[in-house]
C-alpha cells in the first residue's frame, strides 16, 4: 500500500513572528523555518504504519519554494522513501494546494493520503476537506488512532464532545491532531540517508493545476498590546472592577 504524506515548510513554532512594518504579511526574512507539527506527525503515523507492515511506500509532497526540499528532506530522514517537490513561488492557498495532491494523487495513485489538519501559519484547517471533496474519497479529520486492516481505515477522531470513531473504505483521506503520536528525534545517519533518496521536482503547469491566489490579503496587524495587571485587596473589589470598569459582569 502507498501513502501520500503532503508537508509544509513554516516559521518554527518556537519563532516569535514579525510583522512586516507596511502590514503586508508576516516577515520570513533571516527566520528559522521548519516543517509544519501537524504534518511531522502525519509523516511519522506514515512510518509507524509501514513499520507494522500495513505500508510498502511513503510518498512525501511538498509544494512551494525551492528551499522546500529541506522539509521533503526532514521527512525522509523520519522515514519517507521519496520526495515530490511542486515548484512555486506564487502564493499557495489551501485550494491550489487541494487540487495540486489531487492532480499528484490521480499519477501516484496511493491507497491512503495523511496530512496534518492544519498549517500553523495560516491556521486554515481546509486542504484535507477539499483534497477529499475533489477526489471523492471518504475523511476521518483530526484523527488521534489509525487503524489499517481489511481494506479500511479504523480511525478515532477529537471531536468537541470527547471522541468518535468511524470506520472508512480505502482509499481515504486522514488528517492528524497532536495526540496520534509523537513524531521520533531525527538522527544523523538517517539525514545522511535522506541525501541519497529520489527527489522529484515539478511545475504547477506540469501537472495542469493554475494556483493563481482566489484572496487578496488586505492588511495583517498584530493584535493589541495587553495592558498590566493591577492587584486588588479582596473579592469586592474585583467584583466592583469587572462589574464598573471591565464591564464584562
């Protein structure tokens, strides 16, 4: 069985980020830059499955700048057998982004795809529902067990009311929350092996997908500065505060 794991290349979690002085976007200049946690995890569900035997290839994509192939190479040295790199420097929507794996599922043909089920940059949590919608496969979102056997996935999924499980025919599609594992340290020898591992790099146009962005973003802003507790004397007086002055009583 072949599994599609698409990964993307953010700002690292641990990086404060910036936004840039004309309010155009958040600045990535000179900013460390890794691969999105949500989609670490889906490529280590990816090895944990074939390591169990459920999986015979792990297929990682990745769409975006060149520097991209660092991520589809960050994947590889978890476990992934090779890499798809889409090559563009236009703005990827999750849209573009949809139909861009759909268009690398229909060639590749893989019995399941898992991503995370969200960036966090943009926060979007939309390329699983759309990437299933254009296939017409069966999704199990948010998903904190896989289970593969029988031709069908098993997954149980975070819902707002605690969990649900549901049972899915394969192909599919299964997008990954925190709690489905913990993705493995990354050793040397396994990032000297990546090096070695087929990379393949396409165009947009190759695959017949036109990502021209559908949104303009008009302004981004940071959000207002919090102002400085102040400390009360007793319960009274918080409950005069927030009734008077928060105004949130």
């Amino acid at each position: 069985m072949k599994v599609l794991v698409p990964v993307k290349r953010v700002v690292d979690y641990n990086v404060k980020v910036r936004v840039k002085s004309d309010g155009t976007g958040v600045d990535i200049a000179n900013v460390k830059m890794s691969m999105n946690p949500f989609d670490e995890i889906a490529v280590e569900e990816a090895v944990r499955l074939k390591e169990g035997g459920k999986v015979t290839e792990i297929v990682a994509v990745s769409a975006g700048v060149t520097q991209c192939q660092e991520t589809l190479r960050t994947a590889m040295a978890i476990g992934a057998d090779r890499g798809i790199l889409v090559d563009t420097a236009e703005e990827l929507q999750p849209l573009a982004v949809a139909k861009l794996l759909k268009a690398l599922a229909d060639k590749e043909q893989p019995q399941l795809i898992i991503l995370g089920k969200q960036a966090i940059d943009d926060d979007s949590n939309q390329t699983g529902q759309m990437l299933a919608a254009l296939l017409g496969w069966g999704q199990a979102t948010f998903a904190s067990k896989v289970v593969i056997e029988d031709g069908k996935a098993t997954v149980t999924r975070e819902v707002d009311g605690g969990l649900e499980t549901v049972a899915l025919p394969l192909p599919a599609i299964v997008t990954t929350d925190l709690r489905l594992n913990e993705p493995r340290y990354v050793t040397l020898p396994n990032i000297m092996k990546a090096k070695k591992k087929p990379l393949e790099t396409v165009k947009p146009a190759d695959l017949g997908v036109d990502v021209t962005p559908r949104l303009k973003t008009l302004k981004v802003s940071e959000p207002p500065k919090r102002s400085a507790g102040i400390m009360v004397k007793d319960v009274a007086e918080l409950v005069s505060k927030l009734k008077n002055e928060a105004k949130v009583i």
